[in-house]
C-alpha cells in the first residue's frame, strides 16, 4: 500500500504544477489545497503512518537541499550591485520583520517566547518561487520587479540561514537559562555547521578543478556530499547541518573558475519535485483540531504581518532613497511566504515537539495560515493595485532572440541599433560572451529554468524569436514561450530547407516555424552573414514600393517590418514576416532585411555619403 500512496502523491504533484502552469498562478497554492484534500479533509493521507520513523529524517534532508539550491544562487558580486534597498530588505527590515512578527506572535497568541521567537524568524523569507509568477502577471515597473525578485533571490538562503541561527539560540536556553551556556553551545553549533559547510566546499572545488571528479558524476556526487555534510554537521553539534549546507552552496556559487551550471540545473529538477511531495506531505499532517483551536486572535496576528511587519519593513529599507511613494505602497503591500518557509518551519516544530515546548505544534498550522493568506490575497489584488497606482510597465516591447550564435547576434546586433530592446539567451558561454562583447543583453543558460524565471526580464518580453540551429532548444523554447506569452507572439526559425520537411515535433513548434516566410532558414541566414551580410533597414514610400524593393533586393532575407510610429509614443514596434503573411509593408514603413554583401556595402556606401552631403549643406547654411 505504500507504494500506492507514494505513486499518488508523484501524480497529484504533477497535476498540482501543471494547474498551477496552466492557470500562471504560484504553484505552492495549488499543493497547499492537494494536501489538504488527502490529508486532514478526507484522510486518505497520513504521513506519519506512511513514513514513520523516516518521516522527520526524510523532511530534513528535503529541506537540506532545498536550502542548498537556493544557495547556489547567491553570488557576492551581484549582491553587491543590487542597490541599497534590497540589502537593507535583507538585514535591517529583516530584523524589523522578525521583530514585530515575534512580538505579535508573543503578544497576541500567547505562545511560548521560543515558539514566537521561532515564528518571527520563519515569518521573514518570501522566495522567488511564488514571486515570480505574481510579477510577471503584474508587470509593475522596472524598480518594484527589480526590488521583489532580488529580495525573493537573497533572502531566501539569508533569511533561512538566519532562522537557522535563531532557533539554535532558543534550543540552547534549556531549562538552566545560563547565558555562558548558552552562547557556548551557540558558538559551538554555528561552527561546527560553518566549518563543515566551507570543507565541503572546498572538497568539491578542489575534486572538479583537477578533474578526479567524473563529469557525469558531478550531480551525484555534490548531491551525496550534501546529504553527509547535513548528517555529519548535525551529528557533530545538533541542528547544524543546515547551516552547513547553506555555507557549502554558497562557497561553490562564489567561485568564479567552477563550472556548476549543471549542477544547477540538476538541483532545480530535484528542488521541484521535493518542493511539491514535501508540500502535500506537511499539508497533509495538519489536523483540523489544530485549525479549529485558531481563533480570532490569529486575524489580529495576520493583521500585524500584513499591515505592520511589512510596511515598517519597508519603510526602514527604503529610507532616504529615491523610490517613490507609490512603489513603496506596492512594496509594502507584496511579501507573499513560500515553501521555505513551511519546510524550514516544520523541520524546527518537529524538534520541538520532541523536546515538549509548550505551542511547539501551532507553529505549522500558523505558518500555512500565513501562507494561505498571503499568496491568495496577495495573487488577486496585485494587479488592480498596480494599476490604480500607475506603476505597471507600459506594453511589454522587448524582443527575446533564443540563441546568442552569429545569426542571432547579428540579427540583435541589427535590431539595437534601431532602438528595439533584445535581449539574447544561450548555454554556450562562447556565444554569451560573444553576444555580450557586442553589446547584447544576454542570459547565460535555458531560457525556460527556474533560474531563468530570476533573472530574465519576463515581465517586458513582447514576442520570442527561437533562432538556434538546435531544433530541440528552438522547441522547448516555443513550447515554453506560447503558453506564457500566446502562440502569436512566438516564432521558430527552421534549421534548413530538409529540417523543415521533418514530422516529428509537436504539433505547436511545426507551427511556428514560420519565421522569415519561405525564403528564410538557418542554414541560408548562416551563410549569407558568414560572407559578409548585413542587417540593414530600407524605408517603404510612394517612390519606393514593397514590390520595388523586392524587384531591386531580390537576394535580400526580409526580416521584419518598423511599423510608423503613432504620435507622442517613441515605441518602435515591428512585426516579424513570416509565411503566408497577409499584410504587406505599407508607405511610411520600414523593411529590416539582411542583405548579401554587395548590397550591404553599397548601402554603407550610399549611407556615408549622405552623411557627408548633410554635413556640406549644414556648413553651407552657416556660411551663409
């Protein structure tokens, strides 16, 4: 029968995601309400029962890499440049959070000072993972999405970490209350978890920079070493190996010569699936007894975090800047918790239910009450108040090239330099660095991780041009981009002439590889570049028709088309061609194309020497 219940908690994740994707709301919702159907409401699912003895075990080392993979990605460099709000969100408005939540907690609800210290400490991490969804359905302006996704990324192994060190404190207290003691034993615990963290680290750098280390085994390996980090940190000083595993991520994501991208990928895959078992598991432990016994207290305590904690948070964080009062509104309005925040709050009640601290089994049932309200509330109202404020970003304009090789370069290169954002995404460092040397925004991986969702401007993005010469990246891609973006915005270059005829891609990537109309693929762009091609732009007027162009340009690649620009909006607006375009380029329009090398340098040529000529009758005129 396990394996039954196993099998189906696998299968209700996976249904409890691909809702979440399908309705573009944060998934953890979504597997909240699964656990709860299992667990307390019908109870087909008893955790305890089905896991016994393991069940703690197992939790904490969920958690483990959880915290691991979320260390992974934070580099001291970029938390250097993230301006001085995010920081201080991510140390002095901690503290504040922390603070006034715990107070609450002691105040409000009557609950053990350890439990509410503990709560308060949980309480301050938000995490990309239900961020990110509400962003890019809010689209609010450049700061507000820079500020929350940032502190999203750096609280989340910060705040955990900091939770970590609080409820070591409290656990250290004993009955004795001795402050040496106490501080020794803390002393001792954070130790022991950084020096294993900064050996593990140091072990793993060293293995793969001399290559003793298997490539294919680098997953594996880091993730064993992960496991006995955790065991072996808390068997040396309890509750320590969390710290451990957080100080050992962050060691590797901050060298600079180690290549994890891999690895990287691998923990996300791995984070996922823990994420939503581990979710329907502690979901499905609450009991409805523990519920019930809420009271009405619980709406003062939900009250202070929502309309006290964060606000002071933000006011803290945000004094003497330059952010607006409206954007400070929306700041202080967005702090939705995350899976985190349970996992870490579960792991640290179950301890202290074993060691029989009073209100030790409230803290889970608060912690997903805080959730619950949070992420709810917080999904449908982000987006009138965005409005109402005026502090969403105007239509999305920017153009996302997947692919950074030298046709997408040049054709980003091409659409720069007439004003129109692109932004390029590739695997290959090679091309990244080449894109980047050219001026070109470009993120370094696939466009469709998680990790992708932190760091790639979604909320701006208009349509998606897959220009790779991979088939499968070009595909994952158009799959990925058509449900986010709309089919209509999403386009797909065709390999060459003989991959085009293929059959066996699905049916939504056949359709979109459409870009270019007929003339245009891979293979021949590649080839035209690679003799000297250039992208260049030819305007559409009375003198100069579209059937005129294509007579005299019958070599040139049409590419796009500059749609007139409206009065009073400096938004260049293009469209791209392609197949069965039913919409020629009308007068006024231009007609980005690539042409063969002849026709590029006559019209450098012809480009120059009207340059040249306006510059003789502007010294004539002042002659004159």
């Amino acid at each position: 029968m396990s394996a039954i219940y196993i099998a189906g908690i696998a299968v209700c994740s996976v249904f409890a995601q691909w809702l979440a994707w399908f309705l573009k709301v944060p998934a953890i919702l979504f597997l909240l309400i699964v656990g709860l159907v299992l667990g307390p409401i019908s109870g087909q699912l008893d955790p305890d029962l089905l896991l016994g003895d393991l069940l703690f075990p197992v939790v904490s080392l969920a958690v483990a890499v959880i915290l691991f993979e979320g260390s992974l990605t934070l580099h001291f460099q970029e938390l250097k440049g993230i301006g001085k709000v995010v920081r201080n969100l991510c140390s002095t408005g901690m503290l504040a959070t922390f603070v006034i939540v715990g107070l609450a907690a002691y105040g409000i609800l009557d609950l053990d000072w350890r439990v509410a210290a503990v709560l308060g400490a949980v309480l301050v991490v938000t995490g990309p993972t239900v961020i990110a969804p509400m962003l890019n359905t809010m689209r609010p302006n450049k700061d507000i999405d820079r500020i929350l996704r940032w502190e999203g990324i750096v609280i989340d192994p910060i705040g955990a970490l900091f939770a970590v060190l609080v409820f070591e404190a409290v656990m250290l207290v004993g009955d004795e209350g001795i402050v040496n003691h106490t501080l020794i034993a803390l002393f001792k615990t954070v130790s022991v978890g950084l020096s294993i963290g900064v050996v593990a680290g140091a072990l793993t750098s060293f293995l793969i920079r001399k290559e003793w280390l298997p490539f294919e085994l680098h997953k594996f390996a880091i993730l064993a070493l992960v496991l006995i980090s955790f065991t072996g940190s808390n068997y040396l000083a309890h509750e320590s190996g969390l710290l451990a595993v957080t100080v050992f991520g962050i060691w590797l994501a901050n060298q600079d010569d180690l290549e994890i991208d891999s690895v990287l990928e691998f923990k996300e895959d791995l984070s996922m699936i823990l994420i939503s078992t581990l979710f329907i598991l502690l979901a499905a432990r609450l009991q409805l007894a523990d519920l019930m016994q809420l009271d009405f207290k619980v709406f003062l305590f939900l009250a202070v975090v929502l309309f006290v904690a964060r606000p002071i948070c933000i006011a803290v964080s945000t004094y003497g800047s330059e952010l607006p009062f409206k954007s400070r509104l929306v700041l202080a309005w967005i702090a939705p918790r995350g899976i985190v925040a349970a996992a870490v709050g579960s792991v640290f009640a179950l301890s202290m239910i074993e060691a029989e601290i009073p209100d030790a089994h409230k803290i889970v049932p608060l912690i997903f009450t805080v959730i619950i309200i949070t992420v709810v509330s917080q999904s449908l109202t982000a987006t009138p108040l965005a409005k109402l404020l005026k502090v969403r970003q105007p239509s999305p304009n920017t153009i996302l090239i997947i692919g950074a090789n030298h046709v997408a370069r040049a054709i980003g290169v091409g659409l720069k330099e007439l004003n129109i954002d692109v932004y390029l995404s590739d695997p290959a460092w090679e091309n990244c660095k080449m894109a980047r040397m050219d001026g070109l925004n470009c993120y370094y991986g696939n466009p469709q991780s998680e990790h992708a969702e932190r760091y790639l401007p979604l909320t701006s993005l208009k349509s998606v041009l897959a220009l790779s010469p991979n088939r499968h990246h070009n595909a994952l891609g158009v799959q990925y981009f058509s449900h986010l973006l709309g089919e209509q915005n999403v386009y797909s270059l065709r390999s060459s002439t003989n991959h085009a005829k293929a059959n066996k891609d699905s049916a939504t990537f056949l359709s979109r590889q459409i870009l270019f109309a007929e003339l245009g693929n891979y293979a021949k762009l590649s080839s035209l570049i690679s003799k000297g091609g250039k992208v260049s732009a030819t305007r559409i007027s009375e003198e100069f028709s579209w059937q005129q162009f294509q007579e005299t340009n019958k070599e040139a690649i049409p590419l796009f088309v500059i749609l007139e620009q409206k009065k009073d909006d400096d938004t260049v607006r293009i469209r791209p061609f392609v197949t069965d375009m039913a919409k020629p380029p009308e007068v006024g329009e231009r007609v980005i194309s690539l042409q063969p090398p002849k026709m590029s340098l006559l019209k450098e040529s012809n480009n120059k020497e009207m340059k040249i000529g306006e510059k003789i009758g502007s010294l004539n005129s002042e002659e004159r």
